[in-house]
C-alpha cells in the first residue's frame, strides 16, 4: 500500500508540496476537528520536509491556549469553533513556527457538538502570512454526510488555502 489516503487528496497535496517548494515557502498548519489530517496529507508527499515545518493539533481549548496563544476570553466570548478562535490560531502557528504561511481549522465534525447557530458541518478556516496583519478567516457549512465526508472536505479547503 502506498498510501492509505484517497488519490484526490494526495494530487492536491501534491500540489502543495510542490508549488511551495518552487518559491520556498514554508508552511504550518494548526489543526482542530482535522486532528493532523492535513499535515498526515502533507508528509505523504516525499519532498514534503522541504515545505511543512510544523503541524500543530489542538483539539482541546487548553491546547488552543497552551501551544498556539489562543486567548482564554476569546474561547470564552466565540467558541473554539469562530472566526476569531481560528485567526487567533493561524497568528499563533506563525509566531510559534519558521513558516511563511499558517492554514488553521476547526470546526463540528459531530455527530454531536452542533447547535442553531453552529451545526454539524460548520468548520472555518483561516490563513496568516508572515508579516501580514491580516488574516483570512472563512466559515463553510458542508452538508452533515458523517463526520469522516465533514472532516474529509475540511481537509481538502485546507489544502487548497496552502497553495501559493
């Protein structure tokens, strides 16, 4: 077996390791409802040390806090899964690594854990670069098909948001 991941997102991935390795861009991830998917996806790619410096899983507030500088009022005020919540961890996968850009993730993967205002299937992301102030954070809402079909579709925008 060569890989245990589907062909779609190891062509992506692909993608990735190699079109950041063109520019040498390195590149950090900081992983919620993903729980190191997208870096998992990253290393099966041979080339791939060139191009990711660190994957951070922080699938708990206190690792949010502990390991990227997430602030405990902004996991109070917006929940792990917010905008803010994942800026907040996209600044702190650049301050805490040597990447050129940082993808974060989190999200309700459920089956549980979805309410009115964030149901299953909501994930939102976020991209930092360094020496940008601004961040792009974006909330998708996937359609509750499972929790592997959710964290298989946030694996691939995260992907995609780490292509130059």
């Amino acid at each position: 077996m060569d890989s245990i991941l589907p062909d779609d997102v190891l062509a992506l991935a692909r993608r990735v390791v190699e079109e950041n390795a063109k520019i040498g861009r390195k590149v950090a991830v900081a992983e919620s409802c993903t729980g190191g998917l997208v870096s998992a996806a990253i290393t099966e790619i041979p080339g791939s040390s060139a191009v990711l410096d660190r994957g951070f899983v922080t699938y708990s507030n206190e690792a949010k806090q502990q390991l990227l500088g997430v602030p405990e009022d902004i996991l109070e005020a917006f929940g792990a899964v917010s905008a803010a919540t994942v800026w907040s961890m996209a600044q702190g996968a650049i301050k805490h690594s040597d990447a050129d850009v940082a993808v974060a993730i989190s999200g309700v993967a459920g089956p549980d854990g979805g309410t009115e205002l964030k149901p299953v299937g909501t994930v939102v992301f976020a991209k930092a670069e360094r020496g940008e102030e601004e961040v792009n954070a974006e909330e998708r809402r996937f359609p509750d098909e499972g929790r592997g079909d959710i964290r298989y579709r946030a694996l691939l925008v995260a992907l995609e948001l780490l292509l130059p």
